[in-house]
C-alpha cells in the first residue's frame, strides 16, 4: 500500500504541526510555574519586616508588580487549560472539509 505524495506531504506536515504545538504547549508550563513561584515571591514580600520601611513610591511599584504578576498567573491558567483541547477540534473542522 503506498501513499500518495499529497498525503505523505500531509502527513509530515501534520506531524510537524503537532511538534510544533508541543513545544509552545511546554513553554506556557514552563512559563506558568515561573509566573506562579515569581507571584508567590512577591506576595511574601508583604510580611517581611523591611517592608514597612518602604517609600510610597517603592510601595508603588511593589503594587504594580504583584498585579502583573497575578494578571499573568490568572491569564496563563485561564489560557492554558482550554488551548490544548481547542485546537485539535480545530484540526478537525478543518479536516471535514
């Protein structure tokens, strides 16, 4: 039984796309566990005893870090989990065609 150029041309591509996508889906767990430790760093700088002798304008900044951070925590854990299962139905839609 032999394949077909345009099938083993698909075929290679499939695969590659697949690599592809394990890869990206790798590095967002990679990148979700350094936001989440980075998050929780940040949030036990709080109750250390030098952070009361803080400037307001240090205290600013403080803020603004711990909101990037859990933005980033909230979004790559809101964006992480349905991704993997969205796109292979993706790949089937568009395999119906």
């Amino acid at each position: 039984m032999t394949s077909t150029p345009t099938t083993a041309g698909t075929s290679r591509r499939s695969e590659r796309l697949d690599r592809n996508w394990n890869e990206i889906l790798q590095e967002l767990r990679v990148t979700q566990n350094g936001a989440q430790i980075l998050t929780g760093f940040l949030l036990a700088i709080a109750f250390q005893t030098k952070f009361d002798t803080l400037t307001e304008f240090q205290n600013d900044i403080y803020l603004v870090l711990v909101s990037a951070a859990v933005a980033t925590t909230a979004l790559g854990l809101a964006a992480g989990q349905p991704a993997p299962r969205a796109v292979p139905q993706a790949q089937e839609v568009g395999h119906r065609r």
